[in-house]
C-alpha cells in the first residue's frame, strides 16, 4: 500500500508525534511510520532539477506570530491529493500550523 502523502498525511486518523529542534520540525504519523521533516532554517527549496520526489515533499516553513508556515513541493506523482484526483510534478501546497498554547498546534485551512 502507498504512503499517504503529502497533504493526506496530516489528516489520518491516526496519532502523530511533532519533535522540534532547533532548524527542523519532524512529523511522524503511526500510520506506516510515515515521516514529514519540515526545515526551518532554509528560505528556499532546492532546484526542480536537483529534487528527488518523495512521499512527503520538501516542506520549508517559518513562522508568522504563532502560525507556522509550510510550503511543500516535490511529492511524487503518483500520490493522490484526494482520492482519485492526482498531482503534477509542479505542484506547491501551502499548510498552516496555529499554535493555539504552549506546545500544541492545530492546522488552519
């Protein structure tokens, strides 16, 4: 079975782990240890021609008051958006994280 991808993965039902350090913030779902590192100590991504498409994209972001910011290319093709509908190789999704209290999050649409 495919990994849920990129942005899927974030609305599964199952648990999900954020672990911060200080230039990255990793998202670990239970759901077939799917992973999502987003860097926040770069301002850009790297070259089309230089990604490799994954599951999960390369994820930047940075913070906006207590929204965080990510933007996310390079998700492999054939991972749907919804179910049946698909991506091109050019796709950018944007998602945003609202810090509602100290250390918890919730995603914005």
């Amino acid at each position: 079975m495919l990994s849920a991808g990129m942005p899927r993965m974030m609305g599964m039902i199952y648990g999900m782990e954020l672990l911060q350090t200080p230039g990255q913030i990793t998202m670990t779902s239970e759901w077939q240890d799917a992973s999502r590192r987003v860097w926040l100590n770069r301002s850009q991504h790297p070259p089309a021609d230089e990604l490799d498409p994954t599951y999960a994209g390369d994820s930047i972001g940075h913070w906006q008051g207590d929204t965080l910011v990510v933007d996310t290319v390079g998700v492999r093709e054939d991972v749907p958006l919804n179910f049946g509908a698909y991506r091109t190789a050019r796709i950018c999704t944007s998602t945003r994280f609202l810090a509602k209290k100290s250390r918890a999050f919730s995603r914005t649409r």
